[in-house]
C-alpha cells in the first residue's frame, strides 16, 4: 500500500497516523506527501516520518512572480476542471486576495507539485482533512481523475466521532446508507438506546461543539498567544515564502486590533431579542472558512445572502443575525453597519444562547451552519442554503436556488411536523456510519487530545477499515 499524506497544519497528528499504519498495518515506508513550507520538515522528521518523497509547494512556488503557464492551465482545466479551476482560486483564503498572476502562478504550483509527485510514486490512496484550500482541492481532483482512494478525515457532527467521506462535498455516504436501511428496516436496539441516549443528553445539557469556550472567548493577550507568536517568527525564519505565515508585524498588529475592536468598539452594534417578536434565525459564518469557501462557494457574501432572506420572509417575522463568537473582532465594523442597515433585521450578540434562540425561532435559515444540526436535534424547523452532511435528513429544506426561499421559509414555518422516529433513525445512521475516534484537532491548542495514544490508534484503525487492510498478525492467522 503506497499512502500520499496532505500534512497540512495536521501534521502532528497525521504523522502520528502514518508511523502507527507503517508499524501494525504494513503500509509502505516512504510514503509521499505534500507541504505547504519547509518550515515544516523539521517537525516532520522529529516525529520519525520519512521525508524521502514529500515535496514542499514553495520550491515551486517561490516568490510568485514567475508568470503562469496558461497553456498547462488550460490542460488541467479541460482534464480536471468541473467545468473550471477559477473556484480553486477564489476558494483560498490566501490565493484569493493573490494578484490575478501570482494567483494562476500559485494554482499552477499547487497542480505541478501534485502530478510530479504522484507520476514517480503512483499512490493508491490519499489521506487529506477536508478540501479547504486551493491544494487539498487540487490533490482531490487528481485522485478524483487517477482514480485513486482519497480519505477525507473530517469531524463528525457528533461529538468525538469521525467521519472518513470520499468527496470535498461534506456528503456522508456510510451515514446516508445507514440512515435508508434504518428507514425501510428499522433500527437496531442497542443503536435505538444510544441514539435517544445522545438525543436527550444533547438537549438536557445544550451540548456544544468540542472546546467550544475556547474557539468564543473574547480575544484577550495571554501566554497561548504569545507562544503562536514565538512559533510563527521561528517558522518564518526557516521558509519566509510560505504564504500561511503572515509578517510578525501583522501578526502583533492584527492581534491588537482584534482585541480592541471586541472590546471596546463592537458591543454596540449588537442587539438583544425582543419579546414576545417572531423571528427567523440567521447565524453568521466564520469567515474565511471550507464552510462557504469550499461548501457554498455562491455565499460567500454573506450580507447578499441576508438581504435575500429577509426578503423571503413572512410579513409578520424579523430575521435574527446572530454573530459567531468566534468571529469577535475578526471582521470589517463596516460588515456590521451593512447588515443593521437592511430593513426587516436585528443583529444580535455573540452573547445570546444559541440554543435557546433555536427554540424560539420559526425557523433557522442557515448556509451549513451547526445550529442547522442543533436545530435538527430539537426538532424544529431548518432551512439550508449550502452543502452540508444533514441536508440527507428528509425534515431539512435544503434549497439550491436563492429564488427558491420565499417557498421554503413558508414550508419551514407552516408545514413542519417534527418526527421523533426519523430523528432516531438520523441519529443511529450518524453512529453507524462514523468511527468512535476524535480528529478535532487544532494546531493553536497547548494540548491536544487527538494527539493521545489510544486516540492515534483508533483513528489508525478508522483508516485500515476504510482501505481495507489488515495486521501482520491477522493475515498469519
């Protein structure tokens, strides 16, 4: 089994993988792999991990001022694009604000570095985190035209499960398989009590994503931050092309923004809910993110996307804008003042319980937001407007065309008619189809739990399953 690894910022923890498939699954010594920089090969090496076939983007990259081949891009527009490779540009939080040469430049780097690599070492599969960027989206597009395995090992929307999808689409087909077994066959007892188990636990506690508290807390200067920073200058000093690692200036300029902004000049375009009001909810995406970059790349605007749902809606409701807490400082003040602009609005504070909104609400109107997910929990009304895994749920109005909302908005509203027996089956299809291991990781945390052992193991394990392979010790027996 020859493996290819987008390292990624998962590095620590997809080297920890490939060392435990190398030691009890037999997969191949040199696996090949893709980085974004040289500053991270030290790390990679430290961890034991052979570097022998991993090619690093800003060798061929460089500065970017080299100018694109157009003729090789368009040769891999007409063998990979579906139909085009703009979106792979205008998907990259980085690539996008490129020039529109350095941008080609760059796309044609990412494709070049991708199909050199892959010409000499012919990988059987590719493990990836979810496409979110101009080179995961790449390396999915030529696996996809190889024909070659590519493992996307996402977070799954239960807590500390994990979903391993073939697609950039965040669609889960062992769930959905699942999920119309159960409907035609019923669901399996053992399945049954978890799933109620994990239902009533999630609304008795409100449960929220993992670490929730650290992603919302308002910015704040602290030792955490202060060593990113001392990692992002150490970084620097070994490959200053890598586009991921902004000037430390920016950097300390940046964080200081954010923290005044959040505290100090935000609060007061903020609101709180009336009583007694009849609303919809909106929640804000994080922004830049896969979730609209990747999964609703026609959302993008979020404050076009506003104003069509407020039109959509029933004469006698307000549309509730709800920031992201994570989103405190991040953004324009002009976002705001767009937003409080548009008739039929409220934007209301980060502060406000997510959960306790869902509930009252008519509806809530997301792009693929997780307070669909939650609001599906409850059992109340969603409409949806991207790509996102519980669109296969049949209470979901998942619309595709924005001329489509006014319908359903009153569908939502009018005609919901919560269904405890589907949601169960839901609920054990997303058991059934996921694995029981945690890949929320983040590198900014001092400590990482999917780094544990008995952690790297079972996500070791999720990906043997997936291809199929097997112990030493279990072949011999």
């Amino acid at each position: 089994m020859q493996l290819h690894v987008f390292y990624s910022v998962m590095q620590p923890m997809f080297a920890r993988i490939v060392k435990d498939l190398q030691a009890r699954y037999g997969v191949g010594p040199d696996p090949s792999g893709v980085l974004y920089g040289r500053d991270y090969l030290p790390e990679l090496e430290a961890l034991g991990v052979s570097t022998r076939n991993v090619r690093v983007l800003t060798d061929v990259f460089g500065d970017g001022t080299t100018p694109p081949d157009m003729g090789y891009l368009r040769e891999k527009e007409q063998q990979y694009g579906d139909p085009h490779l703009q979106l792979l540009i205008n998907n990259d939080r980085f690539a996008a604000a490129f020039e529109r040469p350095r941008a080609l430049r760059f796309l044609e780097s990412c494709f070049r570095v991708v199909e050199d690599l892959w010409d000499r070492t012919a990988p059987d599969a590719v493990m990836s985190d979810p496409v979110a960027c101009t080179l995961s989206h790449v390396q999915y597009l030529v696996a996809r035209g190889r024909r070659i395995r590519f493992l996307n090992l996402t977070p799954s929307r239960l807590n500390h499960r994990l979903a391993i999808i073939g697609n950039r689409d965040d669609c889960q087909d062992k769930v959905n398989a699942a999920y119309a077994e159960f409907k035609k066959s019923g669901v399996p007892a053992e399945l049954r009590r978890e799933a109620e188990a994990l239902i009533e636990t999630f609304r008795a506690a409100k449960l929220r994503p993992p670490r929730f508290h650290e992603y919302t807390r308002v910015p704040a200067l602290s030792f955490e931050k202060l060593r990113e920073l001392y990692s992002l200058a150490r970084r620097r000093r070994v490959d200053a092309k890598n586009h991921l690692l902004a000037p430390l200036h920016q950097a300390v300029t940046g964080r200081l923004v954010r923290i005044a902004k959040a505290r100090i000049l935000e609060p007061g375009y903020f609101e709180q809910p009336v009583p007694g009001e009849k609303f919809v909810l909106f929640p804000l995406h994080l922004q830049p993110e896969s979730t609209t970059l990747i999964l609703a790349p026609f959302c993008v605007n979020q404050i076009a996307v506003i104003e069509d749902v407020a039109r959509a809606m029933p004469v006698d409701h307000v549309l509730y804008v709800k920031e992201h807490g994570v989103s405190r400082g991040r953004r324009p003040l002009g976002f705001y003042r767009a937003i409080k602009q548009i008739r039929n609005v409220r934007l209301i504070t980060p502060d406000c319980d997510t959960h306790d909104l869902i509930n009252r609400a008519s509806a809530s109107c997301v792009i693929n937001s997780t307070v669909g997910w939650e609001g599906m929990l409850y059992q109340r009304p969603v409409v949806t407007l991207g790509n996102v895994s519980y669109n296969s749920y049949d209470l979901v109005h998942h619309v595709k065309a924005r001329a489509e909302l006014p319908a359903a908005l009153h569908r939502a509203i009018h005609d919901h008619r919560p269904d405890p027996e589907l949601l169960v089956a839901y609920i054990a299809a997303n058991i059934a189809g996921t694995y029981d291991a945690d890949v929320n990781f983040n590198p900014g945390w001092a400590e990482n739990p999917t780094l544990e052992p008995l952690n790297i193991r079972k996500l070791t394990d999720a990906v043997a399953s997936e291809l199929s392979l097997t112990t030493p010790a279990a072949v011999h027996a």
